[in-house]
C-alpha cells in the first residue's frame, strides 16, 4: 500500500479512532498517544491492510486495544486508605471500601465474560455506543449485538447476585 492509498483510507477514520480512544482512556493527550500508535502500527503493517475486509472494524479494535493496553501499563491504583478515612460525612470509610470491592467485583465478572461480550457490553454500558455503531466497528449485525448483550447482561446479574448470596451466606 502506498502513501497515498493509506492516507485516503485511514485519514477518514482518525477522528474516530480519537473518538474511541478518548472514551476508553479519558484523557484526550492520552487518546492522541494511542491514536499515534496505531497509526503507527497500521502503517507499518500497510501490506496486510490490503488484505483486510473491513478495515473500519480492524482499525477501532487496534484503537480498543492498544487503549486498554496503554491503560494496564498506566494504571495505578490511586486510591489509598487515608483516601478512605479522608471521606466525606455522607460516606463511611467502610461504606467507601464496600463500594471499591463491589466495583472491583463488577470488573472481574465483566472480565470473566467472552471477549465478544466483554466488548460489546462495554461499548453500550460504559461508552454509550448506539447498537448501530457497535455492529459496525464490530462487524456484527444488529441482531447478534442485541442478543450478545442480553447474554451478557444475563450473566454480569446472575453472577453477581451469586457472589453477593455466597458471601451472606458466610457473614
């Protein structure tokens, strides 16, 4: 692929990509280092592209990746105890720690999800994708987006709700 041919196929997605990237690293410098390496990426693997039958979808799934990517390297876990006990009157420190475990609960069983699901489930819930916009940088159709995320959906609950009996059951 030539330069030309690249920048006539990929140029039209980087709005996009900033887009996507913004969302899933909440940072728009962020965003912009990421777009930058998969641009990166894209271009050194230019003769591949060629090849590809939906670019549109192969492109936004380097975007998601290479996001969650820069965010596992970034990640620290800023909250500290004194965070805790530094909480307002309206939140406990326990209540405040009961919150962070139920998210991280949450995370885990999201995680323990099919990535198709995991993905979808995401781009719906947390980013706000219409089911339109999904199916097209996911290349599903529609339909297997909507039933997907029932599944998912499905399975985040009853999980969750098995672990929190589990843990009542204990107490």
């Amino acid at each position: 692929m030539e330069i030309e041919t690249f920048k006539i196929q990929i140029e039209p997605l980087r709005q996009p990509m900033l887009h996507l990237a913004r969302k899933l690293t909440g940072e728009a410098d962020d965003a912009e280092d990421v777009v930058q390496d998969v641009l990166l990426k894209l271009w050194n693997r230019r003769e591949e592209l060629e090849q590809c039958h939906n670019l549109r979808a192969f492109v936004f799934t380097m975007v998601r990746n290479a996001s969650i990517d820069f965010l596992r390297t970034r990640h620290t876990d800023t909250t500290s105890l004194l965070d805790a006990l530094n909480a307002t009157d309206e939140q406990s420190p326990d209540r405040y720690l009961e919150a962070k475990d139920e998210m991280r609960l949450m995370h885990a069983i999201i995680h323990s999800l099919p990535p198709l699901q995991q993905t979808i489930l995401r781009m719906k819930d947390i980013e706000e994708y219409e089911t339109e916009e999904i199916a097209q940088i996911t290349g599903c159709s529609p339909e297997a987006i909507r039933s997907n995320l029932s599944r998912a959906r499905k399975r985040v609950r009853e999980t969750y709700l098995n672990i929190t009996q589990e843990r009542r059951n204990k107490i």
